[in-house]
C-alpha cells in the first residue's frame, strides 16, 4: 500500500470534515473531492501515490455504491408526489450533466491533440 497517497486522499477528506463545520450543507467527502481537485490544480499533475491509491480504490467503486442503491430501494413508503419529484430531477440533472461531459470531453480531445 502506497502511504503518501492513502495520507493525501484521508487527509483531503478529514479536511473536508473540519470544513463542513464553517460552510454547512455540503457533505464533507464532497468537500474534500474540491480540496483535493484544488490540490491536484496547484500542483499542475497527479502525484505517484495517489495515481497508485486512487487506482486501488477505483476496484471497489462499486462497493460504495451498494449504500445509495439501498437507500433508493428503502424510499418504497414515499407518496407519489415525492416520486415524480424525483424522477423530474433525476431526468433534468442527466439532460443537464450528459451534454456538458460530451462537450468536456470532446474540448479535452481537442486540447490534447493541439499539444502533441
């Protein structure tokens, strides 16, 4: 196990906990993804150990998805109001986040081919 890289990405998240407590509402791991994308600017790459770690942890990815997909399955008792609320959100965040990847996606493309 790389120790720098585990370090760094444990660190980013607990930073992100401390943090949670002045900005509120914002879930500490998501916090700590911007610290960390934040980090990753400043530092212009993507240290060794955490490329390793982060490679490491992307295996069990879908591990930690097996707690929201529960979570989804246990929203059985809600009314049919909250549920088509859900879905209308669920269906304009895909129409939103769909395009912009692609478009992302196919700037990064671009970018890449004009430096090589």
């Amino acid at each position: 196990m790389n120790v720098t890289g585990f370090l760094t990405l444990v660190g980013c998240y607990l930073l992100g906990t401390y943090m949670t407590n002045f900005i509120g509402g914002i879930p500490a791991s998501v916090i700590g993804i911007i610290v960390l994308f934040a980090l990753l600017i400043l530092l212009r790459r993507v240290p060794e150990g955490v490329e390793k770690m982060a490679g490491n942890l992307l295996g069990y990815l879908p591990l930690m998805l097996v707690v929201p997909a529960v979570g989804i399955v246990d929203f059985s008792g809600l009314e049919t109001s909250v549920w088509l609320r859900l879905v209308l959100v669920i269906a304009l965040s895909l129409l939103v986040t769909v395009p912009l990847c692609g478009w992302l996606l196919q700037y990064l493309i671009g970018r890449n081919k004009d430096h090589v």
